[in-house]
C-alpha cells in the first residue's frame, strides 16, 4: 500500500500535469492558441476561444484543476512566462480587450479577472484567494427598467509590478492599483491607489505611507 501510495503521489506531482497539458494541447490546439513550452496542468482547463479571439501562453505556467478561460469576439488574453494560476480561476477577455498576466505573477484559488475591457497583471503581481478584477458593471439609471437590460459601462483595469492584493479583494472598472501597492483582505477599490502605497476597507483607503 505504501508503494502504491508513493506511486500515486508521484504521478500526481509529474505524470498529471504533462499528461493533462498534452491534452489541453489535443483539446485546444488552433492557430489562434499559442502554449510555450513546460506548459502543466493539474486537470484539464475549461475554454471558449472564438474563431476571432486570441489565446498566448507562455512558457513554465502552470495551472491548478478547475480553471476557466474564455476569450470572445475580438479579444486576446495573454498568459506570460512562469505564471501559476490557482484551483477554480476564471479569466474572461471580451469585446476588444486584451488581459495580460504579467511574467512571474501568482492568481489565488477561485479569483475571477472579468475583462469585458481590459485587465493588465503586473509582472511578479500577488493576487490572492478570491479576488475579483472587475472592467465592467451593470448600468442602472434607469429606474423604470430592468438592470440586466441596460447594458455595461467599462473601464480598463491595471495592476502594477509587485502589487500584491490580500484575500477577497474587489477592484472596480477604470481603477489603477501602483507598483508595489498592497491592497488589504476585504477592501473594495474605487479609487486609484499610488506606487507603494497600503490601503484597506470599504471603500479602501490609505493605511500607510508609501512603500514605493
């Protein structure tokens, strides 16, 4: 029993992740998808990849099981070199946008990159469990009229180099989080946050002086 125990733990460790990116490979594979080498995967990750969209990832990135990537009309989400993305990720690039995860970035468990505009992931970025990157909301001026009807505002969505953003963090559409930045666990952004600087609550706001 231990040998097979060890056996397993091996598999799961080296033999999943290649078995399950020549897969991906197999599954996904078209001249609009583009997988650097070392590419692994934990399971075999859910895509929709319109004929029009574009799919680039780079080389040693690695994905968890349960990930999500959807790439619609003219979009592109660009997936750099030695990025790790966590168990139950999704990554929507839609209309025109382009989502770039930046080289060396770190995407927590069950985070979600919404990019109806688009989302930039600073390189070495630390982006927590649960987060939630949002480049679009539902307009409601329309009092008389149902809210899923009105349609969405926009506002690009950046995460500068060495950011990193605490658990359960949400950041709304047309927000800038600078270099070096910390965004504490909870806090909602809705305004721009400085290089360095710290930040918390809802909404969030200065902490400490800056780091930069």
């Amino acid at each position: 029993m231990k040998m097979l125990a060890r056996t397993m733990q091996s598999w799961l460790r080296s033999g999943a992740p290649s078995t399950y990116a020549r897969l991906f490979l197999l599954f996904y594979g078209a001249d609009n998808v583009r997988v650097g080498s070392n590419f692994r995967c934990d399971g075999l990750p859910r895509c929709l990849i319109d004929p029009g969209a574009q799919l680039d990832i780079g080389n040693n990135v690695e994905f968890r099981s349960g990930v999500e990537l959807r790439v619609h009309g003219k979009a592109r989400l660009i997936i750099e070199d030695d990025v790790r993305i966590d168990r139950g990720v999704r990554i929507l690039a839609a209309n025109e946008s382009v989502v770039r995860i930046g080289a060396g970035a770190r995407i927590g468990l069950y985070s979600v990159l919404n990019g109806g505009d688009c989302i930039d992931v600073g390189e070495k970025s630390l982006i927590s469990g649960f987060v939630y990157l949002q480049s679009s909301m539902h307009r409601f001026a329309d009092s008389e009229a149902a809210i899923k009807d009105q349609g969405y505002d926009h506002g690009p969505v950046s995460l500068g180099q060495s950011a990193w953003l605490g658990a359960h963090v949400v950041i709304m559409p047309g927000r800038t989080v600078g270099a070096n930045a910390i965004v504490g666990s909870n806090a909602v952004v809705t305004q721009d946050v400085g290089p360095g600087v710290i930040v918390a609550g809802v909404p969030a706001k200065p902490i400490s002086s800056s780091r930069a």
